[in-house]
C-alpha cells in the first residue's frame, strides 16, 4: 500500500466515522466514555491522522451495529442521504410508543419495507 493509500484510507475511515457519529447523535467524547478508549485517539481517527487496528475497529463496528466495511469503504453520497433520511424515519417510529415494535423488527428493513409496513399498520388503526 502506498503512502497515497494509506492517507486515502484515513480520510475514508474519518468520514465513515463522522458520519456515524452524527446519525446515531453520538460525540466523540461518547467514545471515549462507552469504549475506554482515549481522547487523542479518537480524535486522531476522526481527523484522519490515525487509521485504527483491527480490533478497534471491530469494537466501533460493534458499537454503532454496522460491518466493519461501513467504516472503511467509501460510499455513494446518495446512499449517505438515504441512510440519514432512513435514520431520521426509524427515529420518528422508536419515539411513538405505538410504533415500538415495528421499530424494532425493522432493523435491517429497507426504507420502503418500513413505509409500507406503516401503512398496514395504520390502515388496521383505522378499521378499529
């Protein structure tokens, strides 16, 4: 791997881990608290200056519920905005109490599986 690489992978890591940070409303100081994990370090990863091992980065991975990939593969800013409005949906549903459970079998769910299952569900509420 070439320096341009290895910098290269860094600023595709920081992005990936900005980005997850903010969808899950997470600070880097949430970081270091959860994960042990020291201040510097998760500064340096979300600055580009530090590419974490392997084992920190299953650790990150574990912690947001994603692949390890999804921190380390660049992705389409496209596919950036349908996971924020995905993210944003799946918020909506988590804080109506009613919607709890779907909330939680959707996990793994495409944006339209969930719109469409809201919309069963809501077709149900109605014929009540």
């Amino acid at each position: 791997m070439t320096a341009t690489d290895a910098e290269r992978n860094k600023k595709v890591f920081a992005y990936n881990l900005n980005y997850y940070l903010a969808i899950n409303h997470k600070t880097q100081n949430d970081l270091v608290q959860d994960l042990k994990i020291t201040a510097s370090t998760v500064s340096d990863w979300a600055n580009a200056k530090k590419y974490p091992r392997v084992d920190k980065m299953q650790m990150l991975a574990d912690y947001f519920g994603i692949l390890k990939s999804d921190l380390t593969e660049e992705r389409e800013a496209a596919q950036l905005t349908d996971d924020i409005e995905l993210q944003e949906y799946l918020e909506e549903l988590k804080n109506r109490s009613e919607m709890r459970m779907l909330f939680s079998l959707a996990k793994g769910a495409t944006k339209e599986d969930i719109i469409q299952a809201v919309k069963i569900i809501e077709a149900l509420k109605k014929d009540e």
